[in-house]
C-alpha cells in the first residue's frame, strides 16, 4: 500500500489498486480507509484495513474434488472457509449473498486464526481451502492463518479469480501450496459480465504456474464461448504451463437466471475442439464420467477414479502401471 498528495492510499490487494480516501473504502467493500481524525484506540490510523477480518460467512468439510481440485490429495477433504467480498460483479455469481459486500448478512462466527487453526484440527481434514468468495480482498487473513497452521502440517490452498497485483502473488506464493485459478473469457467477457478485465488474471497464472501447484476453471456459457475463445484460452494456458484445466457448465444463477444452461452436448464439443495442448482436461457440472477421470498421459491407464468418492490408484502420484509421475500433489 502506499499513499499520495490527496491522502489517500492505494490498496495494492488486487489489480484495481483502489486509491481509497480516508474514511472511505474501496471498490470490494470490505478494505477500508482508517482516517486519522477520530480514530478509536487500537484501531491502525492512516492504514487500509479488511473490515470483515476473521468474520466467517461460511464453513464447511467438503471433498477437494468440489473446489476444483482434482490433482492435489485426490479424496481428501478441505476445511472450507469465506469471510465477506469479492472485487468483481459478476452477473452469473453464485454467492452474491456472501460476495458482495453490501449484501452481506451477520457472520457465522468470529475467528481469529487461531480459532480457525483450532477449528481446522477439529475437521481432521489435511488442508484449509479459503473459497467460495474472493480471498484476495481479504488476504491477510489467509496470510496469517496460514502463517499459524502451515507449521503444525496444514495444507493451504486458495480458490480465487486470480485479479491479483504481482506483490500479492509475491506475498501469497510462500505461503499458498495450491491454486484454483478462474479464467472466465477475454477481456470483452470480463468487462462485459465481471466489470473486470483478464490480462491481471493471465498475469497471475503465469506467476503461479511456475512455483506452485494450479489448476484453471473456465465455466462455458454458450452464448459468451465458442471454439475460437476456448482455443485462445488453450494457448494462453499452455504456454504459461499449465497442467489442469477444468471446463464446467453454467447453471443459471445471480442475475442471469433467465440464462440459457449449457448443455452436455455443448460441454462435449467443446472439449472435443481443443488440441490438447494441456495433458489434464476435465468436464465439470457433468454427467459424463469418463471425463473426470485422470488418464496416464503416457500409457492411458486410469489413474484417479471421480464418482460419488474419489479413488487415487496411482502409488504416490505414479502410474500403477508405466509409473509414469502425474502432475500434482499427492502426499
Ligand atoms: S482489494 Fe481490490 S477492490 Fe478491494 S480495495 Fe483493494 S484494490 Fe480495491
């Protein structure tokens, strides 16, 4: 964060970079401008503080399939926590309820991250996943708590739109041991549903790709992508070297109910189009089994089984049968 002439400060969370005035908060509600003037005693006067720090809107022990996370633990679960916020609008939300900060209700729980280490090690899960709204509005709050439970064996992981600046990558790298990153389209379909753009997104997986364990999600609406943006995306995807890439139906949601969902066959042909330019392709929101599988890239083995659990039959992320070494984490 650094400040300017008018005294305001720049929040440098996200790629908005909100220059926020004193008093005043930024673009995801939830960062706030402490003026000088006023001040009450411990608060931290002249800085930009996250309002709904430790303030919990959702908790729960789900499988890290249900992230996406199909390479990291297979048939785990994850200790899943939101706070409050999200820096985008996106039309097709599906937790606006917890997202947008002006529809916020009172929170669950207050946690400090002890308590959440303290709640973490009741769910005897291996990792907290921070999800379901935008953990980068609220990222100290993940940089503490992990801070506190990577030490005592927790594995953190973030599930975020990626609209990140390179110091909070830099920031949230050491600390964050997997990524699900959403690419939702290109820059018309950002500015056009999201109020966003897509070059901070892309600027993010190319900064995580190399150091940390990723996997992308785009969510096809059939009326926003067809085979050329998908082949766009697959070659912006593979030359930041990405390995897992999830495409998932729509379902109507937020203020697009009237939305056509998008169809299975829509979802086959789509994956169908590209050119397997990354080795791990999956179909979400699916019926279709087959594609949820983990193949062996080399051999064609089924590795990782997805039904109502997940099996892993790799011997520590090796091929049973060419021992070939998938992507991933797997111990
Ligand atoms: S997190 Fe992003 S949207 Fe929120 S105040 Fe900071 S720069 Fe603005």
């Amino acid at each position: 964060m650094s400040g300017d002439t008018d005294n305001r400060r720049e929040c440098d969370f996200c790629a908005h970079r909100c220059r926020i005035p004193p008093g005043g908060k930024g673009l995801c509600g939830v960062r706030y401008h402490v003026p000088v003037a006023g001040t009450q005693s411990g608060e931290r006067s002249g800085e930009i503080v996250t309002t709904v720090y430790g303030e919990i809107q959702a908790a729960a022990v789900d499988p890290i399939e249900k992230k996406p996370l199909y390479h990291f633990l297979p048939g785990s679960t994850a200790f899943s926590v939101a706070l409050g916020g999200c820096n985008f609008r996106c039309r097709f939300c599906q937790n606006d309820h917890i997202a947008f900060a002006d529809r916020l209700g009172p929170p669950r729980a207050h946690w400090e991250p002890p308590d959440l280490l303290a709640a973490w090690k009741r769910s005897r899960s291996p990792t907290i996943a921070f999800t379901y709204t935008e953990p980068g509005v609220w990222q100290d709050y993940v940089i503490d708590c992990a801070r506190l439970a990577r030490p005592e064996g927790a594995r953190i992981v973030m599930i975020s739109n990626g609209f990140l600046t390179p110091r909070a990558v830099e920031r949230l790298l050491p600390l964050v041991d997997g990524f699900n990153i959403d690419l939702k389209g290109d820059e018309q379909f950002y500015r056009t549903l999201c109020r966003a753009t897509d070059a901070p997104v892309i600027d993010t997986i190319r900064r995580v790709a190399p150091h940390r364990h990723l996997e992308v999600t785009t969510m096809l609406m059939e009326r926003f992508h067809d085979s050329a943006l998908l082949g766009r995306l697959e070659e912006e995807l593979h030359h930041a070297g990405v390995q897992v890439w999830h495409l998932s139906r729509f379902h109507p949601a937020g203020s697009m109910l009237g939305e056509r969902a998008t169809s299975e066959t829509f979802l086959q042909d789509a994956l169908r189009s590209l050119r397997r330019g990354i080795p791990y392709l999956y179909a979400g929101n699916s019926r279709f089994y087959e594609n949820q599988q983990t193949m062996c890239p080399q051999c064609d083995t089924v590795c990782i089984t997805r039904g109502s659990v997940a099996e892993d039959h790799t011997l520590r992320g090796a091929c049973p049968r060419c021992g070939h070494l998938l992507y991933g984490v797997f111990s």
